[in-house]
C-alpha cells in the first residue's frame, strides 16, 4: 500500500534511534570470562525471582504468556517500561548466549546444544536458573521452550528449530532497542481516548483485540499485507457490515493476479463466479477483452455472493483513504499458518462472526440468530450500525502485558531499525511444522 510522508519520516526517525541506541550500547566487546561471569550474575540476581515463579514444568507458562490487557493500556505501557529496565539489566551484563542451530532440537534430544539452550532461556526468564545444565532435552526444557516460542508468536510446539533459533539468537541488545521504539508507539496510542469499545489491529502480530471497558473481550487471528502490498496504518470508525457482499476487484488484484491468471485459464473468472462490467453497468463478456495486454484493468470485477466468495460471509466497512476494510475468508486454512502476511492490505479475520455479533449488539434486530439466519440464506444485506465502533490498525512488534512476560513480533515491513528483527522472507512455502516453512500460498486471487 502507499505510505503517507508522514509515516515515512516517523520510519526515518525510528530507525536513527535505533542505531544511535545500539552505537552506544555499553561501549565494550566482554571477553568470555566477563560474558560467564555476567551469566552467573543474571542467573542468581535477587531481583529474578518473580520470573522464576513463572516457570512450570506442567506447561501451565504457556497459558501465563496469554493476557485480558490491551495492548493499549496504561498498565501494558508501564508493563514495557519495566520489561525495558530489565533488558537494560541482561544488556549491562552481557546478553545471552547465542544458541548453536545446526541441528532441530526437541524434547528427548540428547546435545552439547541444550546447555547453551538452558542458559538463553533462563536469561530471559523462561527457566528456572535451577533447572540444571544437563545435555538431555527434558521436560522442564519443553515447557520453558514452550513459554518462549508463545512470547514470540510462534507454534508453542517445543521443537527448536530455524525461525525459533533465529527468534532466540537476535542479541539483546536489539531486543531492547525494539522494546524502546514500540514503548513510543504504545504511548502515543495510549494518550488518546481510543473509546470504551474499540477494535485493534496489529499488523506484525497478525491479530485482532476487541477491546471493552479495558479489558480484551476476543482476540482474532488475521491476516494481513503481504511485504509488498502492505496493510496500512490507520484510524477510522467501523460504521457498516455487508452480509454475503459482493467482492469488487481492485485494479491491482487484477493487474497483478487475474489477468495472468487468465491467460493461463480462459475459465477462471466463470469458475469464480467474477463477472466484468463497463462504466454504464453493462456485463462484458471475457472473451472480448484482450488478455495479453493490461486493458481488463479498466473494468469492474464483481464476484457474486457465495461460499467462494473473497470475503465470504462478511465485509466490515469502515471509512479510509486505502480502500482496505476486514473480512472472512473461503480459506479457512490460512489461519494456522506460522506467518500471516498474505492479503493485498485488507484484513482477514478467523471467527470472524464473533466479532460481527459483538460490533451489532448496539443495532436493534441484528442478534446473533438474525446474523446467522441471513447469512445461511445467502442473502445481500447491510448492517449500518447504530453505534460505530472505533478501529485502529497498528504496528506494535514488542510489548508486555506483564512485566515478565515480553512479547516480540517479527518485524515483518522492517519499521524496527534492524534487518534481524525481520526473520520472514518473501516466499511462498507451506508450512510442515518445526517452524522450517512458514509461508502458505497466498490468497490474493481467491481461488
């Protein structure tokens, strides 16, 4: 999507802060007796015991990593600013170590590694500093990788491997630097008055919050804008929900996508149910358009309303310069993959309906039986809301709801100062698992 002067400039500057706060960073390069003995020091400070009490073998830090606080909140930002004292500590005394990663690592698996891996983890408080410095990758091990791969958006699935190795090996130092630029965008949200009900977007986590009376009400899985059709940032207010729409292709989904994809398979727009119209209304047969050039572009593309439709079941409008808006999907599937940027810039949302029921409870005769009746029906209708709810999409890659639970996001549109910090590459692999291939096929073009 088209980033505004504004935005561009606040990346600038962003990424000058950055770099001067890694330039001064402590102003040494430790050799390995100061680096153990900073360890030593990490490990056995008064201070860490309340992240010690996170640790439970029983797989129950997972759940504590899950949190009812907004992401803009009073206490998340104060949660930040206490979590950036604290990597400021683990800076001041060397960091963590970096995890050897040439080979996966799961639990019974037996490597000179898993000390390494003991002691990443019980730096940043995943495990306890008395779990031992066994080689064995045993189930305290498991339940603090577990912790961790939750704190980093990734498959709590225990097994370490490429995107986990890489989560773990980004020094601390940058991880504080990611923690200071997000404690600005934090506050400048938390200074405004969002509203009592409000929906928010977070672009890098690939999530959605709807929020009420401080507290997250539902949180969403989504997907979002590729790295090169990105989902902008914005503020607006969700005013409209199209049940059973209609899909209009944008000009660049059909630049991009439908006209090759013709001139591969004359029959895709009619397999898709895509009709073509002009500018006074009248349908245009595909068979008149010349596909080997980019005249289809001056067209309207209208998907009819169906299971296959782009946007499903339902369309949530709100008004914005970018034309993006949210939405359900056909490809369910989607959703369970470990990297989420995929759309054109709109929003994919999973469990979409819940959201739907909670944005209409205001709207007289639209309850959930009502939602659901028409949109059994296939029925076209609108829902024009009696009170607007106020959205916003942002781009938070680092916060804590708790002071020792920090969350990281890969930085996906690289707005954080530093190419480590976005560990996705622009490819398209399905995922097998072990974190090895993130990317699912992308669905720009709706098959």
């Amino acid at each position: 999507m088209t980033k505004s002067g504004a935005n561009t400039g606040l990346q600038a500057s962003r990424r000058r802060f950055l770099l001067g706060a890694a330039a001064a960073g402590l102003g040494m390069a430790p050799g390995a007796a100061f680096a153990q003995n900073a360890l030593s020091d990490i490990l056995n400070a008064p201070s860490r015991g309340n992240w010690d009490d996170q640790f439970d073998t029983r797989g129950s830090n997972v759940r504590q990593v899950a949190s009812n606080t907004p992401v803009f909140s009073n206490d998340t930002l104060v949660s930040t600013q206490n979590a950036v004292n604290a990597y400021q500590g683990i800076v001041a005394s060397g960091g963590w170590p970096e995890v050897p990663a040439n080979q996966k690592l799961r639990i019974g698996s037996e490597s000179a590694a898993v000390p390494v891996l003991r002691r990443r983890l019980a730096v940043a408080g995943d495990l306890s500093a008395s779990a031992g410095d066994s080689q064995v990758f045993d189930s305290y091990v498991d339940a603090a990788v577990k912790r961790f791969q939750a704190r980093h958006g990734l498959p709590a699935d225990g097994v370490v491997a490429e995107y986990t190795f890489k989560a773990m090996n980004v020094p601390a130092q940058l991880r504080l630097n990611q923690l200071a630029t997000n404690i600005g965008r934090i506050q400048e949200m938390v200074a405004k008055d969002l509203g009592q009900r409000f929906v928010m977007v977070n672009i890098p986590a690939a999530s959605v919050e709807a929020v009420e009376n401080g507290q997250v009400v539902q949180r969403h899985t989504a997907i979002v804008g590729k790295i090169d059709r990105q989902t902008p940032l914005l503020e607006s207010k969700i005013t409209k929900l199209d049940l059973n729409p209609y899909w209009h292709a944008p000009a660049s989904i059909v630049r991009k996508d439908i006209i090759p994809l013709m001139r591969k398979d004359p029959t895709y727009l009619e397999k898709s149910n895509i009709h073509i119209y002009d500018g006074q209304g009248n349908e245009i047969p595909p068979q008149s358009i010349d596909w080997n050039t980019d005249d289809a572009v001056k067209y309207l593309f209208r998907q009819d309303p169906g299971k296959n439709n782009a946007m499903a079941s339902v369309k949530i409008n709100f008004p914005n310069p970018y034309a993006v808006y949210m939405h359900d999907t056909p490809q369910q599937g989607l959703f369970s993959n470990l990297m989420r940027f995929d759309s054109s810039g709109c929003v994919r949302v999973q469990n979409v309906r819940d959201l739907i029921v909670w944005l209409a409870r205001d709207t007289p005769g639209w309850d959930r039986q009502h939602i659901e009746q028409v949109i059994a029906a296939r029925e076209r209708q609108d829902i024009d809301l009696t009170s607007p709810v106020p959205v916003y999409f942002t781009y938070v890659s680092a916060w804590a709801t708790d002071p020792n639970v920090v969350q990281f996001r890969d930085d996906i549109y690289h707005r954080d100062g530093s190419e480590q910090l976005a560990m996705s590459e622009l490819q398209a692999q399905p995922y097998q698992g072990g974190q090895q291939n993130p990317y699912a096929q992308g669905d720009d073009v709706y098959r």
